[in-house]
C-alpha cells in the first residue's frame, strides 16, 4: 500500500511460497448449505477468499458434482478463464462480496445446457419410464442450412451460442444455514462458428465461419429471454434473482479472450428482461494489428519497454503483452518475457531485478494500470514481478525451479 514498500527487488530472494492459514480444503470451515431443490441441508466447506474484496466459497464435500465449471464449449483456454472470472468479477456489483458467498453452479445440469445449445430440430429423442419417446424442448442454436450435405448446411447455418455458465452466491440465513440468493447466468457466444461435421461416409470435416459481431450481438439479446424461460424451469432456480450477461468468445487460435458486452438483472419471481446494459470491454495482444490500429499509443509504450528489456539480452528475449480495456481505458497489461536460452540463476536474478527496475523508474503506462510481468523459459516460469496500483515499487518473486 502507499507509504510502504510493497515488495522490494529482492536480489537473494529464491522461492516465495504463500500459504494462507484456513484456506486449504483440509483446514477450512464447514457449513451448512441448503439445496433449493428439495429444503435439505448439506455440508460444504467455507474457503476464505484472498481479500476482502473477493468471495468467500463454498465447496461442496462429498461426491457432489460440481456442475458450474466450463466442461465444454469456449475452444481456448482463455475464453474458459475470462467468462468464470469475469462473469464472478461483475457479478460483485448486483451480489456484493459482503453480504454473499459463492458457490459453483449446483442446479444446471449438463441436460439443461445441451438442451439449450442443441440444433433447432436436431435435438436427440428420449425415453419415459413406460419406454415412450419423450418431445424435447427445441433446441436454441440455428436449424441446419441449405446444401447438399451436412458439412455444407452446417456452414450455410453457423451455431451461436456455445455454452451456458451458471454461478451461485449464497446468504447466511437463520440457524447458520446458506441459502441460494442469486444466479449470475453467462451466455457465451460464438464470433468464429468452428466444428467438427461427420459427413455419410463418416468423414471429419473442420468447419470455420467468422460471424459478424453484430449479428451476433443482436441474436443474443433477441434469445435470452428464452434461455430465462429454460432457467426459471429448473428446480430451485423458479425465484431467485438472476444476473445474466453476453459473452462473445474470440476465435479458437486466439491467444487473448473474448469480452462480454452486455448485462442486464431479472428480479425475484420475474422472467422478464427490460433492459440492457452495454458493456465494453476489450482484450487485446501486443503487439498485434488490433493494438495498432485502436491503441496505437499503448502499443509505442509496450515497443519501448520491449526495446528496454532486449537491450538486457538482445538476441534472446520475445515479449508478448495483453491488455484489458474497459471503456477504452487500459485497467490491466499482462506481460510474458521469454528467454529462448537456459540460463543460471543468477542470471535469472539478475534479469528480474532489471525488469524490476524498468518497472518502477521508466515504465511508461500509467500507475493506475495493475501490470503483471511472467518471465520464463521455454514453458518454465522462472519469475513474478507485479505491480498494481496501491503499491510503490513492485513485488518480485523468483522461483526455485
């Protein structure tokens, strides 16, 4: 914090390990957790969250499936991460951390999601208990296209949405119960339609379609009033309010996520939507076509601090940045520092306390941006140096690979 040093360079410091007291799965409290479904209470253990200003989670014990992680449906890792924790990061402001806890989704099941995200007409037939086939609710994606084939109607007719995300934050109710409170819903869309069709001679083929981002948009918004439908018909989910929010994933070889672009909140008991509220948000690679042509300034001060670091090891370094923009305002900057050559630790000290330094002295974005800088080598992480802004001088840490 401001006042004090919140981590100095530390040329001897070799390995940093946090530990936090009670947070381990072993060593936290338990809870009684109550399941809207059927009023029965179960236990789950309650993990203190980093911070004040993070949840505090529920953890299910047992064999309780936890339901609410993505199994499927964004085709990179960075989507993945970007929609659980930017979907938790806005649900803050509806389902504050003080007064709400948060559990992964527990009411969703896979049916409920696939029931969402199957073809208009493709949707698989089911059985009852007597053996009759049971009418499914119509798919949300798009009816196969016109063309000779599968491959060619499948392209002719991209899918939209690829995946729904459910979340849970819990209140502490009498007799020191939890009970649901409130659903954050995130709806996750496709800008590149890409698929794997089997044609009739059992071939694979690779389908890719970019989408046009506001067709996209536009199809979000005009089907989510369907997806509340299919969610208030779940067993505990009848009441709860909602937070539901549109996500557009980047293209599957992205190397930086998508963003989310709208929100909106259902009350208690509603299964209306009546307004939106747009959000803009931006990812962005440096350097990267993007990052010239809508943030050229913030690309000369990523080149510059590339060309500080490279007079370090001119011929070994590559540095890859990504940048969270949010109304056109750079808030966070990710960068990687690749050494493409082993070296010994000492060495490695060495670079980290310079980087450090180019940090804190000549760093050319403002302090109000949190930066986070890996260095590695190869796939190896050899050190952390962060700063955000409440700190003076940037926290380092080397680790002992």
């Amino acid at each position: 914090m401001k006042g004090k040093k919140a981590a100095a360079v530390l040329s001897v410091l070799i390995s940093i390990q946090l530990v936090v007291a009670g947070c381990g799965f072993g060593g936290s409290d338990q809870s009684k957790v109550v399941d809207q479904k059927n009023g029965k209470t179960k236990t789950a253990q309650l993990v203190p969250g980093a911070s004040d200003k993070e949840y505090t989670s529920l953890r299910p014990l047992g064999n309780d499936r936890v339901r609410g992680y993505i199994q499927y449906g964004a085709k990179n890792q960075a989507d993945s991460d970007q929609l659980e924790t930017g979907l938790m990061q806005m649900s803050k402001d509806v389902f504050s951390p003080d007064n709400y806890v948060f559990q992964s989704g527990q009411y969703l099941k896979e049916d409920d999601i696939n029931g969402i995200l199957y073809r208009r007409g493709q949707e698989p037939r089911k059985l009852n208990d007597q053996g009759k086939k049971i009418k499914p609710l119509p798919g949300l994606n798009p009816a196969l296209g016109k063309g000779k084939n599968k491959v060619e109607q499948s392209r002719n007719s991209p899918k939209m949405i690829n995946y729904v995300l459910e979340q849970d934050y819990l209140k502490k109710g009498s007799g020191g119960k939890y009970t649901l409170s409130g659903v954050s819903i995130a709806i996750s869309l496709n800008s590149v339609y890409a698929d794997k069709i089997m044609d009739n001679k059992k071939m694979i083929h690779n389908v890719n379609v970019p989408l046009k981002a506001s067709d996209v948009q536009a199809w979000g918004k005009a089907h989510a009033p369907q997806i509340i439908q299919r969610i208030r018909s779940v067993e505990g989910l009848e009441k709860v309010p909602i937070f539901l929010a549109l996500y557009m994933t980047a293209a599957p070889d992205s190397l930086v996520s998508g963003d989310f672009f709208a929100h909106t909140e259902i009350p208690q008991g509603s299964s209306s939507i009546n307004k939106w509220t747009n959000v803009n948000e931006d990812h962005v690679l440096f350097p990267s076509s993007q990052a010239s042509s809508k943030y050229k300034a913030d690309l000369d001060k990523f080149n510059v601090f590339v060309d500080d670091i490279k007079s370090y090891y001119p011929d070994y370094v590559d540095v890859i940045g990504k940048g969270f923009y949010r109304d056109k305002k750079l808030q966070d900057l990710t960068l990687t520092v690749n050494l493409d050559k082993f070296r010994d630790k000492t060495e490695i000290i060495g670079f980290t306390n310079y980087i450090a330094s180019v940090l804190n002295t000549r760093f050319r974005f403002p302090r109000t941006v949190s930066v986070h800088i890996y260095l590695t080598t190869g796939d190896v992480q050899e050190a952390l140096i962060e700063r955000t802004p409440d700190m003076d001088d940037a926290y380092v840490s080397v680790y002992n690979n």
